[in-house]
C-alpha cells in the first residue's frame, strides 16, 4: 500500500487559530501540517453525510 497521496495546497487562517496550531505542533513535536491533517481527518471523519457530500461537490464541479 505505500505513502499517502500529498498535495501542496495554501490556505487562510484566523491568527489565533495559527498560533494554536503552532503551539499544538511544537508540544507534541510533530510538523504543523501533521496537526492540520490530524484536525482535518477528525473532522471528516466526524461527517456523517460525507457520501452526500461528495456526490454534490463532484456533481457541482465535475468537469464536463
């Protein structure tokens, strides 16, 4: 099965939510984009309609 599939992406951020972030990184010693992929995995997990919204976003943005 290899390494997960990565994508370079920029994104905005509230300040204090970024130094949250840093903070929480520099705590537990892992990267920041660990702890936003951590954060982002929990909260999709968390998602109950995911399906749902999957198939309208690729219904929405599909190309044509």
């Amino acid at each position: 099965m290899g390494q997960p599939h990565h994508t370079k992406a920029t994104y905005f951020f509230n300040s204090e939510t970024l130094q949250s972030i840093k903070a929480i990184a520099y705590y537990e010693r892992i990267p920041i984009g660990e702890v936003i992929d951590l954060a982002l995995r929990k909260h999709v997990h968390a998602y109950e309609s995911l399906n749902t919204a999957k198939k309208q976003y690729a219904q929405r943005y599909s190309k044509k």
